[in-house]
C-alpha cells in the first residue's frame, strides 16, 4: 500500500519534444506528490509538487496532471533540451510526517 | 545559504567497525530522514525524526540507528556494518514531514 509505481525505467526524446513520466500509488491518504531531477553524483532536487485538490500545476516547462479517482500523476517536460537529462523520481506522502515513498526512477535522455 | 550538509561525502570500510554519518541541516526544519539509494530500486527510507527526540522507522532500518538529540543534527549509526550495506546514502529535511525535502549530496558508504 506504502509502494508508489513509476515508469517508464528510461526515456529517450528529441530536444524540443515532450517528455511525459507517469506514477501510480495505493494508499489514498498520500495527500502530497513531489517529482524530483537528479543529476549524476548529485542529491534529489524538487522540481515540482502537487497537492490533490488540484488536477494540473505548471512551472514553466514542468506540468503535474494529477487524477485523484485513477491515483495516477503524471510529469510532462515541454520542449525537453538536453539540459534535462537527468533521473526523475516521483514520491507521495502525507502530512502525519510518516514515509516520503519513492518510485523507482525514470532515466531521461534528450538528444539535441 | 540553506542547505543539508552530509559527512563524510565517500567512505570506504571494512564489515563489523562501526561508522556514523553525519547530518545538519540550518534551515530550522522539523523533519529530517535517512535514504539509501541502490541502483534499480530508486530511494528508501530509512528512519525518520518528526522532531526532536521523535524517531520511527522507515522501509529499510534494519542494521541502522538514529538519533536526534537537538533540531539541525539526525545522525546514522551503523553499529556492525556489513557489505549489503553498501550504497548511496542521502539526508533530507523537511519544514514537515507532508513537504517537500532538501536533500544533501549524498555519502557513498563502501562496507568490504
């Protein structure tokens, strides 16, 4: 139930294509859903977080769509550059301050 | 700057000495918690502080201790290390433990 589902495991996109990752989680008090860039020899960094009383959140670039009856959450990268290789994790939790579960990973890789 | 500061940055040890890692962070936050990071399993928990004193156990605590005696320091114990052990190690806070986390750049532990 704690287990927060991620892919693709890579991705491979043009440079000013669209990235799309997608996340699938269980436990339905998860009332919080960051993504995270990391690059090589780095920690995590947040990129962008939702929170599920909104469906989309944009910054810049970035856009969470977030559908609350399927708990799926999506990542979208527009116009991806090569600057956005990099691993993206997704995770969830909730305000009891109890586990930040992680998924997997997704390793991103745009060609210029 | 704010920051999460993790030492040491690499480690290399042998099994059964017991080691500690530590972790500060300045930005006041509540909550602090521990990952390991292993290829193909993305990031888990291990122990989290909701506060001073406040400690639990997160997806992976067997063979690590924490502890929190003041805010900005969460220190990891590994009292007889073994070689599974061996990983990437990252600290991370949180102004609560429904936020998103600072993550620090990480301590990569080899147990030979």
């Amino acid at each position: 139930q704690q287990q927060v589902k991620q892919s693709p495991q890579s991705l491979i996109v043009q440079k000013g294509g669209i990235s799309i990752i997608n996340c699938a989680y269980e436990n339905t008090a998860f009332d919080y859903f960051p993504w995270y860039q990391q690059f090589p020899g780095k920690g995590p960094a947040l990129l962008i977080a939702i929170r599920p009383d909104v469906s989309e959140k944009k910054e810049g670039r970035f856009t969470i769509s977030f559908n609350k009856s399927a708990k799926q959450f999506s990542l979208h990268i527009m116009d991806s550059q090569p600057g956005d290789s990099a691993t993206y994790f997704c995770a969830a939790t909730h305000n009891y301050g109890q586990n930040f579960v992680f998924g997997p990973g997704t390793r991103l890789s745009v060609l210029p | 700057e704010a920051q999460v500061t993790q030492n040491p940055r690499y480690l290399i040890t042998v099994t059964g000495k017991k080691l500690t890692v530590t972790c500060s962070q300045n930005m006041n936050h509540e909550y602090m918690s521990w990952y390991r990071q292993d290829p193909g399993l993305g990031l888990r928990q291990i122990y989290y502080s909701m506060n001073v004193e406040v400690t639990d156990k997160g997806d992976v605590p067997e063979g690590y201790k924490v502890s929190r005696k003041e805010k900005r320091n969460f220190p990891l114990i590994l009292e007889s290390p073994s070689p599974n052990q061996t990983s990437l190690y990252f600290c991370a806070s949180s102004r609560t433990g429904g936020e998103a986390a600072f993550f620090g750049q990480g301590t990569r532990l080899t147990v030979v």
